[in-house]
C-alpha cells in the first residue's frame, strides 16, 4: 500500500493506538477505529489510480477516505484524553503532555 496518511502515521508514532492502561471497552473501541482507518487506508490507496473513467468521482472518493481518517484519529485522541480525565491523570506541563507523563491530581 502507498496511500500515507499524515494525522494517522502521526498518532501511530505517538502510540495513540496502544490499549495499554486502557479500560477493555475503551481498548475494543480504539481497535475498532484503526481496522476502520487501515480500511479507509486501502481505499484510498485504490482510488489513487490515475485510469478511472470518472477521475472527478475518485478524486471525491479518495477526499472523503482522508477525512474520515483524519476524523477517527480525533477520536482516538479524544478517547484517550477522556481515560486520563476519568482516571485523574493530568499533565504538569504542556511538554509532559506531549511526553505522556501524566501525575495522579
């Protein structure tokens, strides 16, 4: 596959998909959301075929894959800071946050 999505090659790197310290439901909830992006991925690695009849439909098509990945990753960014609220983890500076160093508040 060629197709790179930034946003979820980005949360990958960051280990925005791990389940580690994850409550099960929350961790069944992040899987379902990445085998929808590597989904999303395939599609719009197909849709970069340069030979469709309709190129206009598959331009839309491939923006659409995009934005869809782009939306999911949010929520996984969003699960995963609604986790650390629920579990009283806060960041005590801005760079920790970025590290994932959270303290019990």
């Amino acid at each position: 596959m060629s197709y790179k999505n930034e946003a979820y090659e980005k949360a990958l790197n960051e280990g925005m998909f791990s389940t580690e310290g994850l409550t099960p439901f929350v961790a069944i909830e992040v899987q379902k959301y990445e085998t929808a992006i590597v989904n999303l991925l395939r599609v719009a690695d197909a849709m970069q075929f340069p030979f469709f009849t309709d190129n206009k439909f598959a331009a839309v098509e491939l923006a659409f894959a995009e934005e869809a990945i782009c939306d999911m990753v949010c929520a996984v960014r969003e699960l995963h800071e609604k986790n650390r609220m629920e579990r009283g983890l806060v960041a005590q500076t801005r760079h920790d946050a970025m590290r994932g160093l959270e303290v019990a508040a």
